[in-house]
C-alpha cells in the first residue's frame, strides 16, 4: 500500500506541475497549437484549465498524505 500512495502522490505532483505550466505559458502554448485567431479566449481557457488542473492535483495531495 505505501507504493501505491508515493504513485498517486507522484501523479498528483506531475498534474499540479503541468498546471503551473498552463498557467504561467498559456500564450506561448496557445501559438504554438492553436491556429484560430482569437488567442485572447484561448490563452483564457488555457489559464482556466491550468488553474483547476492545479487545484485538483493539490487536493489529491493533501488528502493522500
């Protein structure tokens, strides 16, 4: 049982980290995959998106340990 709590804390911290990344370089992300012209709206929805990934990732954390 303990691996398998170190895996989901792991898994946990990785989300937490790709959120932070979304967050911090939506824009960049957002030239980069998307082709639409309206970058505003997407470079929100990746902040959004980024935000909630982070947030969950954190919970999973904190009631992991």
């Amino acid at each position: 049982m303990p691996i398998l709590k170190i895996l989901i804390q792991i898994i946990s911290l990785i989300v937490v980290a790709i959120g932070v990344v979304m967050i911090y370089d939506a824009r960049k992300i957002s030239k980069k995959w998307f082709s639409f012209g309206d970058r505003n709206s997407s470079v929100k929805i990746l902040k959004i998106v980024g935000f909630i990934l982070a947030i969950i990732g954190a919970i999973i954390v904190m009631i992991n340990i």
